[in-house]
C-alpha cells in the first residue's frame, strides 16, 4: 500500500471517527441551532425564539434520548441548550460548555414555547435547518437561518436576513476497490454536497485488513482515544443507575447460572453500560463512528474488552480498533447516515472482525465473521434513539462475539443462504440494499406509530 493510499483512509478515519456529546441527532440540532444565533450575536440581535425543521429521521431519533446533564428528552431542550451554551466551533461536542445557569435558562426557553419544532417537507434522510428570531438594540427584527444536510456536523448554509453569509462547508472533523460491485450503493439523495463521501474512497474488505496490518502505527496511534472516551462511558454506566442499567445487571450477573464470567459476559456488559449513560443524559462524551455515538460505542468496546482479557498492547489493540471503525464505515457507506437499519448491526460486524484479528485470524476469518454477522440480525429496525438502544446493543454484542468464535473456527453461513454471497463485497452491497430501500415503508410506519402515541 503506498503511503498516499494510507493517508487518503486515514482521512476518512477522521472525518467518521469523532467526538460527540449526547445522541447525534439532537446533537446535530444544537449545532445548527448554535450556528444561528451565532450569525444573530454578529450583529448585535439577542435571540428571542426558534423554528426547527427536522426531516422524519431525525424526528425520529430525538423523540425519546436523554440530553446531557437536563433529565429531559428531545429536540426542544436541545435546540434552548444551543441558544444558552452552543458553540458550533466545537462540532458534535457543542454543549461542551453545558453548566447549571444555561441549563435553567434552555428550561424556561421551553417551558415559554419559544421553541418550535416542525417537521420538514424533504425527501433527506438528514436535514435540519434551525431558525433563530431577535430583534438588537435598536428593535429591528432579524433573523438566521442555519442548513445541515447528509452528515451530522455539514453545516451547508447559513443564512442572514436573506442573504447569504457562509459557503458550503464541513463543521467538526476530529479532525469498492477490488470489488465487483458498486450499484448498491445508498441512494444519491437530493441537495447532497459535492463533500466526498465513503463510497469514493473506492474501499473494500481485503484493502481494510492490508491497512490495519500494514499501516504505520504512528499514523493510528490516534484511534486509541476511542478507547480513553468509550471506556470512560462504560465505567460510568457501570458506577451509576443510568437508563435501564442493561450494562450494570449483566455484570452483576457475571457470577451466576446465566451468565457467568467470560469475555462475552464482560463485552456486553461494557458496552451496553455505556450506552446505558449515554442515552440516559451523561455529560461524558462518546467516540462516534459514522455520525453515531452509539455505533461508536459498540464498534470499540467489545475489541477492548477481549484485548484487556487477552493482554495485547497498544498496537495491537490499534490495529484491531482500526479493522473494526473502518468495517463498520464502509458498511455503512452503503446504507446512508440513517436507515430503519439499527446502527448496531453495522457496529457489531465492525467489532466482531476487530475480535477475530485479536485472535490471529486472516482475511478468510474476517469475511467469515461479516457473512455470519449479516446472517444473523440483518433486519433489525432503529425505532429511534433512547435508553432501549443499550438492550439492542447488547444483542449485537452478543452476537458480535459468536460470530467471532464460528469464524475462527473456520464456520462460516453458506451462500445458499439468504443474503449472502460467495464475495464478501455483494453481501455488504445486499444489506445496503435491505437498509437503504427495502426499509424505507418500515421507517415511514415506525415514524407513524411513535408520533401517534
């Protein structure tokens, strides 16, 4: 591999694998929220109120998560926080600065319906645009209007009293080659950037494997606050009583006829632990992967719980945490920012080849373990984000780590069948295609049962 190739995915490393301060989606609502009154402050406007236009998918998934340090749920309090205490510079972590005062202030913001949230006429998976209303110190009325599209922190445009005020750019970076088949990729949807998306980077399963075993760890040593953020997570969720304390009564079992104490018992219970708290409203913030805290989360901490029972080093656990993120990425350039797919059945696929290379598995275990994984929960639907997300992380860890196991056995689901294919690559594209299409009436329903209710 030259090194251009291996800078060009480790450009891709940092613009998926990044911080994030509560669920993205409400998350991504602050951000463009932020941008607003920002734009507002320049010209002296105090922000009286906002409209929020949020497509179905981030409705969706900002319906029932925790946002941090508030006890409460939601778009609205997300959008007052922004107001109070969001600064766009600091990307997926902007309520970074969240404090007692602006957390009581975004309350009576919402407690006086200065917020509204609507949603938005728009075929995006992925959209929000955030108005921001005032009047500065003469009286005159502004406004500011802020578009993110297609990626959680792709601020595209923000508009000040009509015109124009920024370019098209990308807010918040931490910062198939070799395959017969390109068509199913996520669908092109409309108003999407000309920024490059993963599928562009031509990756493919083989070329991940040579990266991860080839590339300078110097060059990824930087993957291992991953495991500085994701690990502090789970210690949290494990500590305290957070959302349905998944994490923290699977380890209190570790010693019982259920479960007992093996690798297993510990990757789910850590992993589930925190999204435990991260759903519930912790201020800790996550490594995310592909727009997602939770996928973060799942895609790092069952590599790290097998590398503290095995006692690797630090690079090897690298090389793993780098399989795993890059894994899950390039499924999930398949399926789009947000499907009706759960984003832990990507995540888990990610870290169940991170598990094999632990183990000294090659290439053949790795497909072995991606086929056995898609075999297996393929069509497990996100009926949004809340604190249940950690029981379906618990089960893709699970099933992450069987995966593992059959595939270093050299057990592998036959292309007979379901899905499956002889190339690993058309099994990818296949579940690309279940996610991204065969599930858009399934997202349409979930979205109508969770508004009825």
């Amino acid at each position: 591999m030259t090194l251009q190739r291996e800078l060009e995915i480790i450009e891709l490393i940092h613009k998926e694998v990044k911080p994030a301060l509560g669920c993205t989606e409400p998350i991504a609502v602050s951000l463009a929220v932020a941008r607003s009154c920002e734009a507002l402050r320049g010209i002296g406007a105090e922000v009286s109120h906002l409209v929020v236009e949020v497509s179905a998918n981030i409705l969706k998934n900002g319906m029932g998560v925790g946002i941090p340090g508030t006890g409460m749920i939601g778009l609205h309090i997300a959008s007052a926080l922004a107001v109070t205490c969001g600064k766009s510079i600091y990307g997926l972590e902007v309520l970074k600065d969240l404090n007692p005062q602006a957390i009581g202030a975004a309350k009576c913001m919402v407690d006086e319906k200065k917020v509204k949230v609507v949603l938005a006429d728009t075929p995006l998976k992925l959209y929000i645009k955030a108005w921001a209303f005032g009047a500065d110190a003469a009286g005159k009325e502004h406004s500011a209007a802020t578009e993110i599209k297609n990626n959680h922190d792709s601020i595209v445009s923000v508009v000040l009293d009509g015109e124009e005020v920024l370019s098209p750019q990308h807010i918040g970076p931490m910062n198939c080659a070799g395959s017969a088949c390109t068509a199913a990729a996520a669908p092109a949807e409309s108003g999407q950037t000309a920024e490059k998306t993963t599928l562009d980077y031509k990756l493919s399963v083989k070329e991940i494997l040579q990266f991860a075993q080839e590339a300078s760890f110097e060059n990824i040593r930087f993957i291992l606050e991953s495991v500085k953020l994701n690990k502090a997570l789970a210690v949290e969720g494990l500590k305290d009583d957070y959302g349905l304390r998944v994490g923290k009564t699977i380890l209190a079992r570790e010693h019982s006829d259920v479960f007992g104490s093996s690798v297993m018992t510990y990757a789910m219970a850590a992993t589930a632990a925190a999204s435990d708290a991260r759903m519930a409203g912790c201020t800790l913030p996550a490594m995310s992967n592909s727009g997602s805290g939770n996928q973060g989360i799942t895609v790092t901490m069952p590599v790290i719980a097998v590398a503290e029972k095995m006692e690797v080093g630090e690079e090897q656990l690298a090389r793993a945490l780098v399989l795993s993120h890059l894994v899950a990425i390039h499924i999930k350039g398949y399926l789009g920012k947000l499907s009706a797919l759960c984003g832990c059945v990507i995540a888990s696929t990610g870290s169940s080849c991170g598990i094999v290379y632990l183990q000294g598995g090659g290439y053949e275990q790795v497909c072995s373990a991606i086929k056995n994984m898609i075999g297996n929960i393929t069509g497990m639907v996100c009926d949004g984000a809340k604190v249940g997300c950690a029981l379906k992380v618990a089960s893709g860890v699970s099933s992450s780590v069987q995966a593992a196991v059959l595939a270093m056995d050299n057990i592998c689901i036959s292309s007979n069948d379901g899905i499956i294919e002889d190339c690993i690559e058309k099994t990818i594209c296949n579940l690309g295609k279940i996610g991204a299409e065969g599930m858009q009436t399934t997202d349409r329903m979930i979205l109508d049962i969770m508004v009825c209710k």
